[in-house]
C-alpha cells in the first residue's frame, strides 16, 4: 500500500461525487509533469488524502489503476488542461473531523519530503496535484484524524471482501461504456461502478431494500446489492435503478444470479427442478418461504428474471 496527496481545490465537488481523480497528461505546452506522471503509479487499495480549501476532509482509496480518459465534461470551463488525461477510479470517504494541515505544521514539517511536497513550511499547500506521502507522515496524519483513516481502510476492505467475478459480455460491455462520447466520465463511472453493486446504485438499493429478505441480514458490508434484470441486460437507467435489485447475502446472491431461485410478485420464492434442495438446508434457507411482495417496479424487473434467468 502506498498514501499520496491530491489537491482538489479546483475539482473537489466534482471528483468526489463522481469517485474519481483525474489530470491530463502533461502541461499545456506538452512538458511532463510529476503531479501527473505520479497518476500511472497508483493501485488499487492505495490511501490518498483529499486536500482542498486548506483542509483534508476525504479520504480516498483507490478502486482502479490509471487509465487515459477524455478531460471530464464538468471541467469544461477550465481551458488549461488539454483534454487527453488520466483517471483514477476513487472511493471517497467523508472524514467526520476534517483537520487543517497549517494548525499542525509543528508535527508535520518535520516529516515533508524535500522533493515534491506537499505543503511548503508555513503550512501553505504548494501548486501541485498528486504527490506521495511517506509512511511516517501519513501515520501522523491519521493520528491527527484520530485514526479514521484506518477505520476506513477497513471499513473498506470489508466491503469489497465479497468478490464479484465478471464474465467476458460483460467486459465487453464495459469498455463500450469506457469509450462512449454521449455521456460524462461521471455517469460512465456510475455505470460501470454498478455492475458490482457500487456506488450510487447501491445508495439507491439501499434506500428500498433494509437488508437481506432470505437470511434477514442487514449489514450491507456483507451483502451484493444483486440486480433482478442482470446488468449487462440492462439499459443506462436499469443499471443504476434501485428498484433493479435486491440486497442479497452471497451465497443467495450465487443461486438467484444462477437462476436457481427466483421470487413471485407476491414474495413466493421459486425453487428450479435443476437445484438439489439439500443445498437450501445445508445454507439454512427456509422453504417454503415467502420474502414479502415486491413493489411495483420490482415486479417488472422480476418479471424478466424468471423469464429469461429462472431455469424452472
């Protein structure tokens, strides 16, 4: 794992909702820049704090490796960037006690880089974007957030602990969405972010569904925010509506996807005469076993499953 620093003064609003760190490629006048270079070297799980407006108050983790990307069309009013770039794909965390680096510069002059840094003496951030921090300063710093940092790491390892594989239409389907040009990087993001049970879409789910109705568990860290119609089946608006899903525990999410089991509009669940029921007692799911109706668009949804997804 490696900790950097981004100074998004002038983009925060804008990377934050949108989960992602983006710079182009180099200056205006094509010399290499480091703040941009260092955009190639990030991995995934990597730590980075969020500066802007003279305070660290998000912390992100990185989702996904550099890839080239058009300038984001919400930065279209900045005409110092050309437009070929870099993104980052980013999970933000909001801090709930942001800290301004300059109260503390007492405790961190001492552990700035030399080289690249990204704060000048007198606790002013310097002109740059994307910097590393060493270990020891990005301890000091999460002793100063009171360990959230951590917490957060954890919080989202915890998260992305349940795997979820993608098969080869669905890769495809990705890097048509990667290369489309009649939407912003943001929605392309929100998109692709929601093939794994990410992002807005599971705000959404979230907001229908409180918890796994089979096993009845409701720790969403441990839960597939599951869509009905699958999403590569699915259009730009099924692939981020809420009502697309159920929040299911994984080894529910593995059946339902399989079509192995599928529900009724009034909740019945549907057994496929190619599942060995022992299975269902070995995972303690009950059956018969009625999970509640589903709402009306779910009904729509749930409509295509056993039709096209449902092995009866």
């Amino acid at each position: 794992m490696r900790y950097w620093w981004v100074s998004q003064n002038q983009t925060l609003k804008y990377e934050i909702t949108g989960g992602y760190m983006w710079s182009p490629k180099a200056n205006k006048n094509g010399a290499r820049n480091p703040f941009y270079d260092f955009m190639t070297e990030v991995s995934v799980g990597d730590v980075i704090f969020s500066y802007a407006k003279t305070r660290i108050s998000f912390i992100g983790i990185a989702t996904g490796v550099a890839h080239s990307s058009n300038k984001p069309n919400d930065f279209d009013d900045n005409k110092y960037w050309d437009d070929d770039g870099w993104l980052v794909p980013v999970e933000f965390y909001e801090l709930s006690n942001p800290i301004k680096p300059k109260d503390h510069i007492l405790r961190i002059s001492p552990l700035l880089p030399t080289k690249y840094s990204p704060l000048q003496a007198n606790g002013k951030g310097n002109e740059l974007y994307l910097t590393e921090v060493s270990l020891e300063l990005a301890k000091e710093l999460s002793n100063l957030l009171k360990g959230e940092v951590d917490e957060i790491a954890i919080k989202h390892t915890s998260q992305g602990s349940i795997s979820v594989l993608v098969n080869k239409a669905e890769t495809r389907a990705i890097r048509e969405i990667e290369q489309r040009k009649d939407i912003k990087e943001t929605e392309k993001l929100r998109l692709v972010k929601s093939r794994n049970g990410q992002g807005v879409y599971k705000d959404r789910l979230i907001a229908i569904e409180s918890g796994c109705r089979i096993t009845g568990l409701t720790d969403t860290n441990f839960l597939i925010a599951s869509h009905i119609k699958p999403w590569v089946k699915s259009n730009d608006f099924e692939k981020l509506d809420g009502n697309n899903g159920l929040l299911l525990s994984p080894h529910v999410d593995k059946l339902f996807d399989a079509g192995y089991i599928s529900f009724s509009n009034d909740g019945d669940m549907l057994i496929s005469s190619g599942l060995n029921t022992d299975i269902l007692k070995l995972w303690r799911i009950d059956y018969p076993l009625n999970i509640s109706r589903l709402n009306t668009q779910q009904q729509g949804y749930m409509k295509y499953h056993r039709k096209n997804i449902f092995k009866p």
